[in-house]
C-alpha cells in the first residue's frame, strides 16, 4: 500500500491486565517507545479462558501506566455497565484524566452475557434491556463529566446531587470511544461519542477478511450519523484486531498492508493486541516489534 495511506493511520495496541506491575510496566512503557498513539486495557471483572488466572483492574492499571508514561492516550477498551455504576465511574475517570494530563479515552461498551454479568449474582439482561442501559449509561455519565453537580432518576440508574469537582482536564470531558455494532448502540456513538469502535470479532464467521464487513458496518454508521444530524467525519473510527482471520504480524509488510486497506476504507485509528505467550492472542513478540516498527519506526 501507499505509504500516505499508512502514514495516515493512527495506531494503538491493547495489554490485558494479566501482570504483576512490575513485568508489565515495561510493556506500556516499550508500547510508547515503539510509537503507538494509543495503548489500552481491557475492563473486566474476569474474562473467557483466563477466569482463573491473574486479572488487574483497569483504573489502577491505568492510572500506573499514565505514571510510567509520557506522551501515549490510555484508555479502557471497553468498560461496560455491567459492573459499574455511572457516578463512581465519572469519579475514577476525573481522577485518571487528572493523572494522565488530560490523555484518556473511555472505551465503553454496552457488554456481554459472560463474568462481568454474572458475578454479583444476577441474571444476565436480555439484548433489548442490556442496550437501553448503555443508552441510559452513556448519557448519564456524559453529564456527569460535562457538570459540577448532576441529579437524574432512569430506569437503571439514580443519582442525587452527585458532585464530580474539579471536573476533567480536558474539556467539556474526556472523549468516549463507543464500541457499536447494532443500531441502537450505533446510535448512542453518533450523540455522544468522539469515536465509533468495531472489532474483526464482529465479522461473519469462516470469512478471509473482515474488511468488506468493516465497510458495510462504517456504511451503516454514517446513515445513523446522518440520521442524528452529527457529522460522521466529526468521530474517529477504530477498528480492533483480535483472535478474528487476518494475521498483521505475519510479516513487516503484512501490517502495512492491512493499514493501508482500511485506511482506504475509512478508519482513522487500527488497534491491535500486545501478544501473549499462549492463547488467547498468542503470537511471536519479534514479529510483532518487527511489523509495528516498520510502520511506525
């Protein structure tokens, strides 16, 4: 591919939060030498075949890494309702903004079935339920970080007179990623969001590539925008790489290549996983630094 289709992608890459600090503080800190723009955590209470495995909680691990580092974006990709409430939320992500001088995205996303689910002792909500809480989430915790002093009574969520002083460092408040593949998720990214995130875990099952779904769900995207009055080309959009068929780091030109095509598609941002020594997400460190300093370097 054109170098400028390249050159034009910005990239960021996710380490689950498996390690004791003291191994995984050299990740972050090698994530920002390597030159990613963005690095982030997943935000679980435990997740898939690592259940019974280390699992750090991703404010912490977050607000360590924005010590241990300089210039990057932090984020969590994806927090979700699930185990959180709106009004504690805000006040981590005030605290965290504030730590990181202002470079944190919030990831949200309305969540799954699984662990994060389950775990206090509930039964899972149906889709249609678990996408008006989202809805109800994001729009309360957009207040929450915009105000000084915020009351509301919705179906899922109350607060009164919750204050979130000193607000955010970077105003009107951090800016969210919205995970969305649905229309009604799609909908809550176009009012309130500053990104749109999708993952090639959403594409059709046994297929080569998720590219042509990628287009088609960035398609769908903007008719939602456009249907919402919000400009798409005011959001971001991030597509992440995960366990789904392409293989980015199968050489230095594979990469590349794989920027390139969906930069031409429309993404602005490519995200991709730290790779780990066994699956899930297992691959080759080597290739891996090889492929992103080819790119980046």
């Amino acid at each position: 591919m054109a170098a400028p289709k390249v050159t034009s992608m910005r990239f960021g890459v996710i380490i689950l939060p498996e390690q004791r600090w003291a191994r995984a503080r050299p990740l972050w800190q090698r994530a920002e030498q390597l030159g990613f723009d963005h690095v982030w955590t997943y935000d679980h209470m435990a997740w898939r075949t690592l259940r019974d495995g280390p699992w750090f909680g991703a404010v912490p691990t977050l607000t360590a890494a924005a010590l241990a580092t300089s210039r990057v974006r932090l984020g969590t990709l994806v927090a979700t309702p699930n185990f959180r409430h709106p009004v504690t939320f805000a006040k981590e992500l005030i605290t965290l903004d504030d730590v990181s001088e202002g470079r944190l995205t919030v990831g949200i996303g309305a969540g799954g079935r699984g662990w994060d689910a389950t775990m206090f002792g509930e039964e899972p909500l149906p889709l249609p339920a678990r996408a008006a809480r989202f809805a109800e989430f994001v729009a309360d915790l957009d207040v929450l970080l915009r105000e000084p002093e915020t009351s509301f009574s919705g179906e899922f969520y109350t607060a009164v007179e919750a204050r979130t002083h000193p607000g955010c460092v970077q105003e009107p408040r951090v800016p969210f990623a919205v995970a969305a593949y649905g229309p009604r998720a799609m909908r809550v990214a176009a009012r309130h969001g500053q990104a749109w995130v999708t993952t090639n875990g959403t594409g059709r099952p046994g297929a080569q590539t998720f590219l042509p779904d990628a287009r088609e769900q960035l398609a769908r995207f903007r008719e939602v925008c456009a249907a919402e009055e919000r400009d798409p080309s005011e959001l971001d959009t991030y597509v992440a790489f995960g366990s789904g068929p392409e293989r980015p780091y199968a050489s230095p030109e594979a990469l590349a290549d794989l920027a390139g095509s969906y930069a031409e598609a429309g993404f602005t941002d490519l995200v991709l996983h730290w790779p780990r020594d066994t699956e899930p997400l297992r691959g080759d460190l080597a290739a891996f630094e090889a492929a992103v300093t080819h790119v980046l370097g």
